[in-house]
C-alpha cells in the first residue's frame, strides 16, 4: 500500500539524505543498459556499484564495494559488501519479489508493511515468523532489525528522516532507487542489482534478458501501428488530482503500447497536479482511461460516478473505455514492477489486441481489464 504514495512523494520531496556527495564524476563501463540511477563496472574485487541520486545526478548516495574476492583491493571511499549478502531486511515489496522470483526468499528476514502482502509465500513466512514484519516506513521497528542482525538494508531513499535511525541497526544501508525509474525495463533492471548482491549473477541476467526481448518486441510492433488510441490515468486524491508527466514511467507504456498519451507533451518524470477543469477540458474525448483501484471491491461505473460528478463527463466513462487494475487482487505493488512485458501486453490487448500473436496468442491480461458494469 506505501506504493499508493509515490506520485505524491515524487513530485515533492528532494533529495536530502546525509550520504549524499557532490563529487566529480568518473566515467567507467557500465555494466547497466536501461537503469539510470545505479552505475555498474567490473572490478578485480567483484562489482562498483553507485547509486545516484534520481532528484540531482550530480550527487551520489552511496558508493558500495561489492567484494566477492577478498584477497584484492578495494578503492578508498566505499562501502565494502561482501558478497553473496546472507541476510537482508527489505524496505519494499519489489525488493523482495525479486528475491522470491530467485528461489532466494531465506535471505529475506525482514520487510515492512506485512500486513499489505498479498503473496501467499510471503504471507505464510510471516505467519511462521521466518520473515518479521518490522512496521512501516514512518515508524520502524529499530529494536527488532537490530535483533535480526541483517547484513544490508535495502531501504527506498525518499523518505527524508529515516535515515539516521537506521544507522543504528549495524546493517549496511542500501539506497534502493528502483521506482524512480522513468523507464519500465530501468526499473526491471534492478532485478540485475539484487542478483549481483546475492551471487545469483546469471540467473538474474537471463530473467531480464527475457523480460527485455519480449518488450522490445511488443513495442518495435507497436511502433508501426498507424492509428494510435488516445489515453489519459488517474483519479483525484483527496481532492488534488495528480496526472503522470509526459517523461513517466506510464507514459512510457502507453507510447510503447502503440497509444497517443494525452499529456505526451509534459516535460516532467513525476506526477503533476492538476485542477478537475484543466483535465477535462483536455481528456474529455480521450478513448481510454488508466485507472488503479485500491479499494478492497471491484470498482464499478456506478461507484466511480459517485466519487466525483466530473468523472461521467468523460467519453471513456461513457462509452466504458475504463482500463483498471485492483492491486490487492493483482498483487501489482509486488510484481508487476518486475513484469514490464506483461504490463505492456495488457495494454496491447486494449488499444491493439490484432497485434498479439505468435507467443501472444490468445493472451488475458494480468493485471488490466475495463470496467464491465
């Protein structure tokens, strides 16, 4: 459910964590092809890793050493890790997704927000106590990560405060800055990450070798289609709505699934408020509309109606041309994120089902379907 929060978080904070260095750059051979807030190289010890700062790419939140040899030397200024890590607390369920999709889950030994797991592996392990609940982002529990003695903490580095409450825990804190990714397969990537901490190097890089041939392949067809759907996503949040600047993460998806994004022409990665009038007079007449129910019901015309009288001005509402995803049901926050070719063949099925043959035949969509009363 924290997910629910990263427009908001996106668009307002900043970068303000105490590990941050400005520092001149040093170009090195990055091992990454489409993340763009993790560097990568080979070295005689093992791996470089540095994770950038997403809000100022002049700064740095860490730089970590990866030590697979101990015998070699390891650069001043970094932070050693030796790998393969033994034990981990996960701030975020896709972190520990990926290390469930692994056949990695015993390292696991702690994540936040346990009541929201909708997995039933996750949920059994909490069940067992083989995996604790250690609270929420607001108010973790130190005492208890400090009894679990994790060698890293994988925590998400936007939310100002925590930070200097988890040096106490003796783990070595771990910026994970997957979902400030603008691109689908850069927030796969750090599927790469996690495998390169846990020694699950090959496994890793051929599950996202699959998940990248699949999507360019869907979206080099979609690049060919003439006629191009247009969409716009989201609903009001407590009376702000917020929509998805034209260089996000779902824009993104949508120009890959061969649709005409509404606010293509927006220059921002984050979300942008907007007034009810504004996006109406604008997404009126789009054909389709995104949109994410975290309710624990199915949404239906007749309750989205009752939300707000502005929604059934809007052709998509009217013709129901409504695409939406129930994320407890779908367990999109745990794996989707890790899934960009499913994401990207739902869409198809929408604006472009003709398109999905050969390995796509007959496909149903994941995590996507429209409203159907």
């Amino acid at each position: 459910m924290r997910r629910l929060w990263i427009f908001l978080l996106v668009a307002l904070t900043a970068c303000r964590f105490n590990t941050q260095v400005k520092e001149e750059k040093v170009e090195v051979d990055n091992m990454m092809r489409y993340a763009h807030n993790v560097v990568v190289s080979e070295q005689d010890y093992g791996y470089l890793m540095e994770i950038i700062c997403p809000w100022d790419t002049t700064l740095s939140l860490g730089k970590f050493a990866l030590v697979k040899d101990t015998t070699k030397a390891v650069g001043e200024g970094l932070t050693e890790i030796k790998v393969p890590v033994q034990s981990v607390v996960s701030f975020s369920a896709t972190q520990w997704s990926v290390f469930l999709r692994l056949g990695e889950i015993d390292r696991v030994k702690g994540i936040l927000e346990g009541r929201f797991v909708t997995d039933s592996t996750m949920r059994a392990l909490l069940a067992e106590q083989k995996v604790y609940d250690i609270g929420t982002e607001a108010a973790a529990d130190i005492e208890r990560m400090i009894q679990i003695q994790p060698d890293i903490l994988l925590y998400s580095p936007y939310f100002d405060g925590n930070q200097g409450g988890l040096n106490i825990t003796g783990a070595v804190l771990f910026p994970f800055a997957d979902y400030m990714e603008n691109t689908p397969l850069g927030r796969a990537e750090w599927i790469r990450v996690i495998g390169m901490l846990i020694g699950c190097e090959d496994k890793a890089n051929a599950w996202f070798d699959d998940i990248e041939r699949r999507y360019n392949a869907l979206s080099t067809l979609c690049a060919k289609v003439e006629h191009r759907p247009t969409v716009f996503s989201d609903l009001a949040f407590n009376g702000q709505w917020y929509v998805a600047g034209g260089r996000s993460y779902i824009a993104k998806l949508f120009a890959d699934a061969g649709a005409d994004y509404i606010w293509k022409d927006n220059p921002s990665t984050a979300s942008v408020p907007m007034d009810a009038e504004s996006i109406l007079a604008k997404a009126q007449h789009a054909d389709y509309w995104r949109v994410i129910n975290s309710n624990p019901f199915p949404m239906t015309y007749a309750s989205l109606g009752k939300e707000s009288p502005v929604y059934p001005l809007f052709d998509a509402f009217k013709n129901h041309q409504i695409i939406v995803c129930d994320i407890l049901s779908t367990g999109y926050f745990e794996q989707s994120q890790c899934e960009p070719d499913l994401l990207l063949a739902d869409f198809i099925h929408f604006f472009h089902p003709e398109l999905l043959t050969g390995e796509w035949e007959d496909y149903h969509p994941k995590y996507y379907h429209l409203i159907e009363e």
